[in-house]
C-alpha cells in the first residue's frame, strides 16, 4: 500500500476550504476529500468537520469488516450530513455552509466509495485507460444527461460551479454508493473540482501512470495552478 494525499489553496483564492485524510487501519485504507462550500468560514468548518468526523468513526471501528457491511458508512454519512447542519442552523456565521465528500475504503481486491457532490474519484488501472468512478452532481452535469449542454460546453458553462448534492445543506440525502475490484498495480485517485476544472483526464493520467505516488500528487497540483489555479485544490492517490 503505498498512498499521499495534498491541499493547496490556489492562486486565487484567499482560504482553503478542502480537507483530506489518508489513514490506515491495518486490513484497509480509508482516504476522503471534502471541498467545503458556504463563505470562509462556513466552508472550511464543514469540510473540516467532516473528515474529522470520518476519521473517529473509523477509528472506533477498526477492527470491522467494514467491507461487509458498508451500509454502516452510508448511515455515518447520514448522520454527518444532519450534524453539519445543525451546527448551521445554530450558529448564524456558519449558516448555509455544506461540503462534498468523496471517500474511499481500500483492501488489496476491492473499493468501497461513497460519493456526494462533484469532487471525483478515478481508476487508473495498471494497464488501460482512466476511468472516472464517481458522477458529479452539480448543474451541468445534469444538463448533459438531458441533453441541454454538451460535455465540451459544460467545460465553460458559467454555472459550472453550482452542485446539487451536498453534505449539511439538506434532509434526507441520497449517498453514491460503488464498489469496485482492483489489482496490484492500480491507482485511485480523489480530487476536488480545482483539479479537474484545470487539468483534463487524459493528462491526469499521464501524470499519474509516469510518476510515483508522491511526485504524481506534487505534479497534478502544479500543473492545476499553472492553468491559472482558480480554486482550492486537493488530490489524494492511492495504490495498493
């Protein structure tokens, strides 16, 4: 198991609201992004809530076979979802803050994610071709399965930003679930929006497949600012 994960605010931006954790539990790896939405404050609290929240959960069960029962991470997921908002609900300079999570639980042959929002998670297998797991939920991408935008124009579409799903903003919320076999060999990788809204797959891909996983995760945040890095951002790479 070899795994990194880093953060960066940008160019543009003056906070960082992404937060990640990467943490081992001996059978399995646990690996998230949030990307935190709701002014600074709110933003940074969310996203920071969430993954520290992710972190003890997991942390007080270490010793399950989480890979049978991963209904329990939907639940947690749920559960967080009403934390989040509550505390903004009850703290006004928190008000209307939420987060995207993407998370991924890791053993040697299977992947567990749990997706809510647009940051993403991909496949890049030993051998073939990148492959996203995780479908955004924001505004274009559910123009582009009406067939309102094409993929090319969601690229520059002015709400690009705008997502539909998130972690604190309301009840109930529905949870991506996928599961997913991998081999010696491949990777995963998570990321928020500033990178892929910077950099395209294909290059992603290069990135990864020609470097080690420490270098790959340096080299996707440079190449994301030298695209002008107009947002935070965060990417975790994985390979087991």
């Amino acid at each position: 198991m070899n795994i990194s994960g880093s953060t960066h605010t940008g160019l543009v931006r003056r906070s960082n609201q992404d937060s990640f954790c990467t943490e081992n539990y001996g059978d399995f790896t646990v690996f998230a992004i949030a990307d935190g939405m709701g002014g600074h404050n709110g933003g940074e609290f969310a996203s920071r809530m969430a993954i520290d929240s992710l972190k003890k959960f997991f942390t007080d069960r270490s010793d399950d076979d989480v890979f049978t029962n991963s209904a329990c991470i939907t639940n947690f997921i749920k559960t967080l979802n009403k934390m989040i908002y509550q505390r903004s609900v009850e703290d006004d300079s928190l008000r209307g803050m939420g987060t995207t999570l993407t998370l991924c639980v890791a053993n040697s042959s299977v992947a567990l994610f749990f997706h809510v929002g647009d940051s993403r998670a991909y496949i890049i297998p030993r051998e073939g071709i990148i492959h996203q797991i995780t479908k955004d939920h924001s505004l274009v991408q559910f123009m582009i399965d009406t067939k309102q935008i094409t993929p090319e124009e969601a690229k520059v579409h002015p709400n690009r930003n705008i997502i539909t799903r998130a972690v604190g903003t309301e009840s109930p919320l529905e949870v991506d679930v996928f599961v997913v076999s991998i081999s010696e060999g491949d990777r995963i990788l998570l990321c928020s929006d500033g990178l892929t809204n910077m950099v395209e797959d294909d290059e992603i891909s290069f990135i990864v497949r020609e470097n080690d996983v420490e270098s790959a995760v340096g080299k996707l945040i440079t190449r994301a600012n030298d695209e002008g890095g107009v947002d935070n951002i965060t990417a975790v790479l994985y390979e087991g």
